[in-house]
C-alpha cells in the first residue's frame, strides 16, 4: 500500500477548503485503558506544503512507525499544526454505551477541543451525525460543545491513515498520547504490564488476568474480562 500523501487535502484547498481537520483513533481493541482520538490541522499553507515541511512525508499509520520515529513525528506535528485537538473516553464510559459510541464521542471531543474551527473533516472511515452530538450528555460537562455545523463538510475513509497525511498525523497524536496514558497507569497496576502491551490482549495480558482478575480500567463489557471475572 502507498504512503498517504497530501492529494486529498490539496483538492480541497483548490475547492476553498483552508483548514482541514483529519481525525483518527486508537484504542478500540484493547481490553483495558480509554480510546483516544485526535483531530489535526496541518499548516497547509504555500505551494509547497512538504518542502517547507519534509517531516511530513514521514508521516504513516501510526501502527507503521516505530516507537522512537513516532515520538519524533509527534513532537513535529505539535509543533507546526495549526490545531490539535485530544478527545479520551474513559473505560467506564466504554461499557455503558459500547465501543462504537465511545468512538464516535472520542472523535467528537477531539474536535471540541480544537482551538481553530476547521471548514472541512476527514475521518478513518467514521462518519458523524448532528444525532450524535447527544453522546456529549454522557459526561456531564458544563455546556455542549457546538460543534454541529463542524460536521457538514466531511468525508469518511476507510483506511484513511493509508491515504491522508492529515488523518496519519493524528493517528500519531491520539497513538502517542495513549501510550503515555497507558505507561502512567502503568505505575498504578504494575502487575498487568501495561507499559508494554498497552491494554491489548497479548498473551502476557491474558495470564496477568488469569492470576490477578480484572482492575478498574479493564473494559468489563469485553468478553475476556467477564470470563476472567
């Protein structure tokens, strides 16, 4: 499969498009900790968006990069994006309503939080609805983000971190900040070893469980953690 490249995004810059938002996601598989997701303006500005920015032609799917070149990408993306946005859903959130809801709340909340309003959003293959901007309810915050007229100009990708740099560099954003969540409750639960498998059900995973049950960030409505309970 190809690197992902800018095409996508420069079509729409030609059709009056200036701040494309990409949003991705990790964390639907995993069977303890959030799903993470991110929304990211890249500075598309100028004819020639990757010669004044090579790093980004190193961008891929985050699950493509290395641990060490996905940091480095990350902080380059911090550093020259225009916005960026983090979106995290809690486990207890993801057994109430299922992850394809969580999903659609982490993307949601990845674009409240960005500080620029995009005029346009690709997305790895999750389409959003004014319908689900009730999802918001779930979390009790002090006022629903407006974020329903975000929504009108989208396109859904599947594989979309294969074919938009835009979608790519947030997959990286929301992998890399998972991974610190992920190391931090590592220092809370050292027995499961989340440092390393980062939730996912790997075989050192499934024995953790065997022996020690599930903890407070396992995902109770996953199979594995109600057979283990």
């Amino acid at each position: 499969m190809n690197a992902p490249n800018l095409e996508l995004e420069n079509n729409l810059i030609k059709q009056g498009y200036k701040m494309i938002a990409g949003v991705d996601e990790v964390g639907r598989g995993p069977l303890a900790g959030p799903i993470v997701a991110s929304a990211v303006i890249l500075n598309l500005k100028g004819s020639d968006p990757l010669g004044s920015a090579p790093y980004l032609s190193l961008i891929r799917d985050s699950k493509k990069l290395s641990p060490k070149i996905r940091t480095e990408l990350d902080v380059k993306i911090r550093e020259t994006a225009l916005s960026i946005g983090v979106g995290v859903v809690e486990t207890d959130v993801i057994d109430r309503i299922g992850i394809g809801k969580a999903n659609k709340l982490a993307f949601l909340l990845a674009l409240a939080n960005l500080k620029v309003a995009p005029t346009f959003i690709i997305t790895d293959y999750l389409k959003l609805t004014s319908s689900d901007i009730c999802l918001f309810r779930l979390l009790k915050l002090p006022r629903t983000p407006n974020i329903t007229p975000l929504l009108k100009n989208q396109m859904n990708i599947k594989f979309g971190d294969a074919v938009s740099i835009s979608i790519a560099a947030a997959s990286i954003i929301a992998k890399v900040h998972r991974d610190k969540m992920m190391g931090d409750l590592h220092t809370k639960y050292p027995e499961y070893g989340f440092n390393r498998h980062k939730g996912y059900g790997t075989r050192e995973h499934l024995e953790a469980l065997k022996i020690y049950g599930p903890c407070a960030i396992h995902r109770k409505s996953f199979s594995p953690i109600r057979q283990s309970k």
